[in-house]
C-alpha cells in the first residue's frame, strides 16, 4: 500500500498549476496556436502536454508559500503567458498595416475579408498574413516557440515576481515595430504605385480626352499586383527577420525579468 501525504498531493498540484497556466495563457496568444482552428480540447491538450514535460525542470515547495502568495503566482504566469504571446503578435500586427497599406494604394482598400483572427482586413493582408504563417510553419517556428517556452521555465523560475517597468520598457522598444515593420514591407510598392499614378497624370495632361477612370483603376491595380509579385521574394526574407527579432525579443524578455 502506498501512502501519500496530503501535503505532497497539494505540492504536486501546485507545481503542475503553474507553469499550466503560463503554458495555456501563451497558447491562447501566441501566433498558430491562438488560431481558431485549433479548438480548446486541441489546446488544453498541448498545454498538459507541454506542463508535463516542464514540471521536471520546476523546483517548487508549495508548503513554504502561503495561499496568497500562490495566487499571485498563478496571476503572474497567466500574465507572463499573455505577453510572451502579444509580443509574438506585433510581428502579424506589423503585417497586417502592410497589407492595408498596400490594398489602399492598389485601390484595393475595400476589398476585404472576414478573418476569425484579424477581423475585417484586406485581401492583401489575408494573403500576407498567410505568407507570415507559412514561413513561420517552414522556419520550425511552432518548434523554436516550444523551445523558448520550456527555457523559461528554467530562466525565470515559477516562484519569482517581476517589475512591471521591465514589461514597460519591453513594449516601448518593441511596439513600434508594428508599424516600422510594415512601412518597410510597403514601402517599396507605394513608392512604385505612386511613380504609376504619376505617370497616369502626365498621360492624362498629355491626352485630355483619356478616361482617367476607367483606364487608371485596371492599370494601377495590375501594375500593383506584378510589383507585389516582384518584391514577394524580398518580402519573405523580411518577414523571415521580423520572426527571427521577435524569437530573440521572447528569450530577451524571460532574461530580463
């Protein structure tokens, strides 16, 4: 017969609750796993998963912690799990302004779609964002995500507390990426969208009796649609950077708590 004391039981529970909510708080976040087509059974299942994997590397006493003391821990690792994931988050963010940016100066700005993630965004985004999302499935970046968040574990213990003027800091040196990171994704078709309409104008002054209307609209939005064709591959290499920065903004993050 085996006998377990209540008190071993309770410190089980406790080392298994902790880090299941960090876990589970970044699933519901993160980039892929905060998809809609990963259901909440899909979810929970991934985040037990991972918790007993990491429940190894967790060394905690629950006896020498009192009840209030363990409800601000469960506070903060749900509150670690959401930024670790938001920050991730910026990256589609920075995406998404990009590919308005774009439609705007294709004149594609009011044709949007319905995303379950987004919300109502254009159709250059939609097809962005699922570019993201494919370089981040070819990079192992589910894998890298795993990585860093079993890390954690061992760099920022579950029993520690943090500062939220590092949490401050963190945002106003990475935010701004949401909307630089899509400037330099857009830049390079606005500027050659706007040299096109330029050069619509000087025909148009040329030939008064042109229908600027109906003949610029197809133009601009064909010429946009091969620009953006030309550029893909160096926007793929961008967007292969931003996850790369964002990875190592993750582990700069759980270093600096």
């Amino acid at each position: 017969m085996i006998n377990i004391l209540a008190s071993e039981i309770a410190n089980y529970f406790y080392a298994f609750l902790l880090p299941f909510v960090r876990i589970s708080a970044f699933t519901l976040a993160a980039p892929i796993f905060s998809l809609n087509a990963f259901n909440v059974r899909f979810r929970i299942i991934i985040a037990t998963v991972l918790t007993v994997l990491a429940v190894d590397l967790i060394e905690f006493n629950a006896e020498l912690v009192s009840i209030d003391r363990l409800i601000a821990l469960v506070l903060v690792q749900l509150f670690l799990g959401l930024i670790s994931g938001f920050i991730l988050q910026v990256i589609n963010g920075a995406i998404t302004v990009a590919g308005q940016a774009i439609s705007n100066a294709m004149g594609l700005g009011m044709a949007n779609l319905i995303d379950p993630t987004l919300g109502n965004v254009p159709v250059i985004s939609q097809f962005l964002v699922i570019l993201s999302t494919l370089i981040f499935i070819m990079a192992d970046g589910h894998l890298v995500l795993i990585q860093i968040l079993m890390q954690s574990f061992s760099i920022f213990p579950v029993d520690e507390t943090f500062s939220l003027n590092i949490i401050y800091e963190l945002f106003i040196e990475w935010t701004p990426l949401l909307f630089t990171g899509g400037l330099l994704l857009a830049l390079p078709i606005i500027i050659s969208v706007l040299l096109v309409n330029a050069g619509l104008g000087m025909i148009t002054r040329s030939a008064p009796a042109l229908n600027i209307i109906s003949v610029g609209f197809p133009a601009i939005m064909m010429a946009g649609i091969i620009i953006l064709i030309l550029v893909l591959p160096g926007m793929v290499l961008r967007i292969d950077s931003f996850w790369r920065d964002g990875f190592s903004m993750l582990v700069n993050l759980f270093e600096r708590l």
